[in-house]
C-alpha cells in the first residue's frame, strides 16, 4: 500500500455515501462470527449473493476477498474512486482483466473503517497475513475508557491500529503506536488517514519497546499481547506462564519507564493456563506492576482451547522456526505437555485475560487485586437450561 492522503479522503466519502458500515452490519444479523473475529466465509459469500449489484461488487471485493469482472467494478465505483483505490494501491487489475485487492478487507469495527489482511481461514487469501485482526480486537476495543481527553496514550503491539484510533477518537492529545511488522505499520497509517485521525496519531515499526524515546512517557497504555511467539526461545520454560504471550514479559521490564506519575492501562494476554480463574502469567504480571506502585485488577474469560489444540498450534509454531518438523522441535513439544500436567495447583484449562492496572491512590490497600468475569459452566446451571 501507498499513503495518499486526498485519495483516502475520496475513499472514506465513497464509503460513507454508500453506507459500508450499515451494511455490513445488517449482514452480521445473518452471518455467524467465527473466533477469528471474521463471518464465516461461505455463509458470508452467500449473503452477499443476496445485496444490489453496486454493494455486492463492494462486498465481494473488500469484504470477501474476491476478484471481481471490470465491467461490474466500474459500473458500481465511481471513476475518481476507483483512481483513488489505485493511487493507494487498495484495488490492482490482473492480468485476467479482473479486479482484486492486494489480500486486504476493508472491516468496519467500533465506528471505524479498517484496512486489514484477508484472515488466513478465507480461501482468498493470496499473501501473507500481516496486519492481525481478529476477536480479541474487539474484547480490547470495548475495554477502553469512554475518554481519554487531553492524554498521552501508547498502544503497544497495534496491529491495525483499531485501538490507537478510538484513543485518538475519544479525546488523547497524542497517540503512538507500536507495532513490528513494517506493512502492518504502514497499512495502520493509512487507516488513520482512512478515518481522519492522522493528526494525532503515529505509528512506529518497533519490537516490544525500542521504538519508545527515553524520557517519553505516557498517561494511558494499551497491549493487545500476540499469543506467537508462544516461547520466547525454543526451549521448555521455567514455568507455565512462559507459554504464549512472551513479548509481555519484554514489555513490562522496560515500561513503568515510561509511566507518567497518573498512568493506567490494559494489557490482554491469551489462552494463559490457570486454575479456577486464577493464571501463574496474571500473577506474575502483578507482582511485576504492584512493585512499581501500581493496583490491578483483571477480567478473566476460561478460553475454548484444550491442551491437545494448544500443543497442535505450539508444533506449528515449532515447526515453522524450525524451518519443518524435527525431532528436536518433537521433544520440546512433549517436554510442554510435561510441564503442563506437572502444574501446581493443577490446571484446569485456559484463560483469557485484560489486566488493568491504575498508579496506587495513597489510601488504598497495598496489592489488592480483583479478578472479575464470567465463570466456566457448571453441571448445575447447564443442568437448568435443559
């Protein structure tokens, strides 16, 4: 992609006018969402079988991924926007004549509209999935403050850039975002010209924290941790909670730095292995902040994963930095499941958490923590359902 300012600015009016967003809403009442955060692709390729033309060729192309004829593109974008969607390098023409994005959707999400990559579940996936969206996006989203006015706000690991826009959106003065991959940086800059918000609002490619200045610091931060890399070398960790979510543990050494003396802020951590709602990874990460000063608090969800798909996804994993199976990667994936079932106290499964952390008032209880969430369903209410 290209960042071209007016041409985005032709593109968001194209959009309004046509009420993307509205539409494509309507067609979440139809559509199941998948855990991917995505509608499911063949129920999705069939409603949109049931839209006019003009919104079925916008559909096809930027919500399903699809290549669509020229004649059928032209008849449903206009010329200047269609030059627009060029310019920025959103639409290409292949050699068939067909039209095509280069493996990006356009989603509307909480009252934006973003560009992202095709999900690695759609067949219309053609390159590789970069600029991660998914489910967790939204639980993150919809934890924000209603205002953030007047703040300094770091959006850590940024992905698309959702989180960084609703702080923009919602009032803070300044927004840095942080993310690893040079396109999804890239492509986040353009969503925050796609929406207006380009004034207040940066990007920076950087791993963990590199990219933070020394002495810049922040009133609000947001992380979104990635569950890859699930260990953070290939080797058997010293406990559980060195499973998944290793770029936090990065993270939180070098950023009560960088905490402004009123800070707040959300971390979200994935499929973390716990025991009753409680994980080893929230223990830590508390420990980690009530030692610099700060309260937590957490909501704790039991995830749908089980061991078994866990390590499916760890050998994967493996396998990939591996460069394919070996059996060194083989035994690092058992010595996991070791570690797993030798787990004190046992555990019980696998949460997903926000932990939210505020500097200490000087009137409140040292290290107190309240976990909060929906609990796992039991025999007895399942039983009541019936």
């Amino acid at each position: 992609m290209k960042i071209h300012a007016p041409a985005l600015s032709v593109i968001r009016e194209f959009l309004d006018d046509a009420l993307y967003a509205l539409v494509d809403l309507r067609l979440s009442f139809e559509v199941e969402r998948a855990p991917t955060g995505f509608p499911r692709f063949q129920p999705l390729q069939q409603i949109v079988g049931r839209l006019d033309a003009s919104h079925q060729v916008l559909f096809r192309l930027f919500r399903v991924g699809e290549a669509v004829d020229d004649a059928a593109v032209r008849a449903a974008i206009p010329g200047r926007v269609l030059e627009a969607l060029q310019e920025v390098e959103l639409l290409e023409r292949e050699a068939s004549g067909q039209w095509r994005t280069p493996s990006l959707l356009i989603v509307p999400a909480e009252g934006m509209n973003l560009i992202v990559s095709v999900p690695a579940s759609y067949p219309t996936l053609t390159r590789p999935c970069l600029t991660w969206f998914d489910l967790s996006s939204f639980v993150v989203a919809r934890a924000l403050p209603g205002s953030l006015q007047g703040q300094r706000v770091l959006d850590i690991c940024s992905g698309s850039g959702l989180q960084s826009l609703l702080c923009a959106a919602r009032g803070a003065s300044h927004v840095v975002g942080l993310e690893l991959h040079e396109d999804a940086v890239l492509i986040s800059r353009a969503n925050a010209h796609l929406n207006g918000l380009d004034a207040r609002v940066e990007f920076r490619a950087s791993n963990a924290l590199s990219a933070v200045k020394d002495g810049e610091t922040f009133d609000f931060v947001v992380c979104n941790t990635p569950y890859d890399p699930m260990l953070g070398a290939l080797e058997v960790p010293a406990s559980v909670e060195g499973v998944g979510n290793s770029v936090l543990w990065t993270v939180l050494e070098r950023l009560p730095a960088h905490l402004s003396p009123r800070a707040r802020g959300i971390l979200g951590t994935w499929r973390a292995v716990g025991h009753q709602g409680s994980t080893a990874a929230l223990r830590r990460a508390s420990e980690r902040l009530e030692k610099e000063g700060f309260s937590t608090s957490a909501y704790v969800d039991r995830a749908p994963d089980t061991v078994e798909s866990v390590l499916k996804t760890l050998q994967g994993h493996v396998d990939q930095r591996e460069g394919g199976p070996t059996p060194r990667g083989a035994e690092l994936v058992q010595g996991v499941r070791a570690l797993f079932q030798g787990s004190q106290p046992p555990m019980d499964g696998f949460y997903n958490q926000l932990i939210f952390f505020r500097k200490e008032r000087p009137d409140a209880p040292v290290g107190s923590r309240a976990i909060f969430g929906l609990s796992a369903p039991t025999p007895a209410n399942t039983a009541s359902k019936a």
